[in-house]
C-alpha cells in the first residue's frame, strides 16, 4: 500500500483531472490511497462564502454561485454529457451547503468555517473518483470524515488516534484504489466537520501512511520537488535529492512551503519514505524525505514569510522581564491564536514575531498594554535561512530595515521591513 497526494494545484481544472490518471497509469501503482485536495483556489472561494455569512448577507447566493459555476466548467471538460450521475452528485452537495447556510444560526466563524470549507474537498474528490471510473481505474470512494477523528477545535482539530486508526484499518482495503478527502475530520460528539489546519492535506497523507503501515507517501505537486527556496520570491533555486527527517522537520517547523509541519513525524515514527515529486513529471525521482543523509547537496535554504509582526515588549516599571512575565505573554498569544514565527529576548526586553492569520491582533495588543510598554510593525517580512553563509545573508538585507537578527549554529532569522 502506498499513499498519492494531489494539491490544489494539480486538480485545478479539467486538464488536471485528466493528468491524474496519467500519473496513475504512468506509476502502474495498483494498491493506494488518493488524497486529494479542494480544486484549485476553491478553498480561499469558499472562504469568501464563509465571509458572505458574517458580513454581507446580500452576497452570499453570489458567491455560492460562484462555487457552483467553477466545479460545473471542470465537469463540462471532464464528462461528455450532464446525464452522467456526477452532476447529480454536485448538485446534492451544493445543496447540502446551501441548506446549511440556511438553517446555521451558529456565530462561531471557527465551526461555520470547517463546515462550509469542506465542500471544496468532498466535491473535487466526487469529480476524481468519477472520472477515474469512467477511464477504467476503478476506485472506492470514502468519506473521510468516518475515519479521522478528532476534537472539536475547529479549523485546527487533533486527531485521535487510537480511534481514527482502527477506523482506518477497518475502512480501507490493503488492494485497490481508494480515493478520498484531505484536509478534514470529525468531531466524536457529533460527528461535525473539522479541518486540521491550512495545507492540511499532506497531514491527511502521512495519517493514513501511519495507521497502513504503507510503503511511502508521495506528494504530486507543480514543482520538481522540494527546492531550497521559493521560486516565486527567488530566482535561482536548487533541488534537493535527499533531506532527512530532521532537516524537513526544521524546514517545515520554519515555514518551509512545499511540507505541512504536522505531516513528517508520523511518517518519521515507522521510517515511511515521503516523496515530492511533479505531477508534470511523474517518472522522474523528485525529493525523498527519509533516513540518511542530512541534505543533498548541502546547500543554503531559504523560507521567506511575508506579511508577519513583530510585537517588542518592555515593562512599565523597568522592572526585568522574567518568566512570570513571559509566561503571561505565551499564555495571550495562545489565547489569540497567534503562530510564534521568531523568539527574542533579554533582561529588559522581549521580542517575538507572530502570524496575526486569525486577525486578532489588536484584541492581543490591547491586552498586552494592560502590562507592559508596546511597540510594534506589521507588514514585515522574517528570512529563515538554514546553513547559510554570511554573503548571502548580507545580499538577502541589502537594502532592507533590518529590525531584528537572531542566528544559531545551523539557523539565521532576520526580520526586515522592505
């Protein structure tokens, strides 16, 4: 048993429907879960239907719409006819969405948001499996919600997995194909949706990997496989052949687009291989992540986020910055669900840079100021560059504010403003 990943990016429209079942001919695998993801930018459109749901009720039939009207172009690519049962299936989803916007009386955007995002998945893995029938690889379809439990944190739910792994090995078959949904489970008490956070996909993977015992885990992606930078942000960019676990779990750990950070500890846990190949290319070898070698080549690497704040803090009466103090604050940016991307601290000062992704920033600021002296940027970018050499990071500030550095053994963080 083996484990097929397929992002956004690889089932974004009819064509890439359609080069799913060219990998799958073009590996010969014949016992694996797919995983798929919502198609294309489908999750950020459903996003705005969730938006629609708070905020501006006039549009929301618009924006489902919207979502409707995408997935019925990818259908008119993919099948010769709307007689086909598949546009029934979609049309019993869409309606299912629409009737839960309807009857919902619930304000709490967490819960109302993993209900409605899940639509993305459980339609784009409808569409899959069908066409996948239709061209003679016969699959399973399974929800995957009866399988990945989890608790109610919604948007970014533990799983359970005692539980979700006797699911697993009951519901899936160790012959076959089994297509099914990244990104979600369910809660016990009620079965609701939840989502295991942003990019969740992979984590789907590697679970299913884990609870297998499966041989590997690869992830189709549009890219030749794990690089050493973003080649959005960085012009010149290397593949890397061989990363060990370790490295891909700092990588990840630091922002590292290309692997969820939840997805490589289970697989590290029962040595499962984790490939990163392009689904352009599917024969050729991409990156493994496994035991062995730190990283070849052994180059720099790059992680660029954009849009953080850094929040520097001292204490009103000049008094030091203890644990008691610290503690406070780790204790506030959990409540605010802020992700701590950079720590900084000295006798008199702390630093630390966040993701304000929940924009509870000013909630956080506010509170923060019922204790200590604030100062904060938005809109900064933090470089994590691991190995690096010193001209590299001088040419990567040139030019820029730099408004904190912090740098270890194997690791240098700058915080810039551009």
């Amino acid at each position: 048993m083996k484990v097929f990943k397929f992002g956004g990016a690889s089932v974004k429209d009819a064509e890439g429907v359609k080069n799913v079942v060219a990998v799958l001919e073009a590996t010969r695998e014949q016992n694996l879960v797919v995983v798929i993801s919502a198609m294309g930018k489908m999750t950020n459109a459903l996003e705005v239907v969730v938006s629609n749901f708070f905020k501006d009720e006039s549009a929301l039939e618009a924006s489902v719409s919207d979502v409707y009207d995408y997935h019925m172009k990818i259908l008119s690519g993919l099948f010769a006819t709307t007689s086909h049962p598949v546009y029934g299936k979609i049309n019993v989803l869409i309606k299912e969405l629409k009737g839960f916007l309807k009857r919902s009386k619930s304000r709490n955007h967490a819960f109302i948001y993993d209900q409605v995002v899940s639509f993305g998945e459980l339609i784009s893995t409808t569409i899959v499996s069908e066409y996948l029938q239709d061209h003679g690889i016969k699959n399973i379809f399974l929800d995957v919600r009866s399988c990945i439990h989890t608790d109610a944190n919604y948007r970014d739910a533990n799983v359970n997995w005692e539980s979700t792994q006797q699911a697993i090995q009951e519901k899936v078959g160790k012959k076959g194909i089994t297509v099914t949904q990244g990104f979600l489970g369910s809660e016990s008490t009620n079965n609701f949706t939840t989502t295991l956070g942003r990019e969740g996909s992979d984590y789907t993977a590697a679970i299913f990997a884990y609870c297998l015992n499966a041989d590997s885990v690869t992830i189709w992606k549009d890219v030749p496989g794990v690089l050493n930078a973003d080649p959005r942000y960085f012009s010149k960019t290397t593949l890397l052949n061989h990363i060990s676990y370790r490295e891909a779990i700092e990588l990840a750990f630091y922002g590292a687009s290309v692997i969820h950070p939840k997805t490589l500890q289970p697989l590290q846990r029962k040595e499962i291989p984790l490939f990163v190949k392009s689904f352009l290319e599917p024969l050729n070898p991409g990156t493994c992540v496994g035991k062995g070698v730190l990283l070849n080549p052994l180059i720099s690497c790059f992680i660029l986020k954009k849009n953080q704040v850094l929040i520097s803090l001292s204490s009103l009466d000049f008094s030091f910055m203890m644990e008691n103090h610290i503690g406070d604050v780790f204790r506030w940016l959990h409540e605010f669900k802020m992700k701590v991307e950079l720590i900084q601290n000295s006798a008199i000062s702390f630093s630390v840079c966040v993701d304000n992704k929940y924009d509870t920033l000013e909630p956080l600021l506010a509170k923060l100021r019922e204790r200590f002296k604030v100062k904060w940027n938005e809109g900064v970018t933090l470089y994590t560059v691991r190995h690096s050499k010193p001209s590299e990071i001088k040419a990567l500030t040139e030019n820029k504010q730099v408004l904190l550095k912090q740098e270890s053994r194997e690791t240098v963080q700058v915080v810039v403003k551009e």
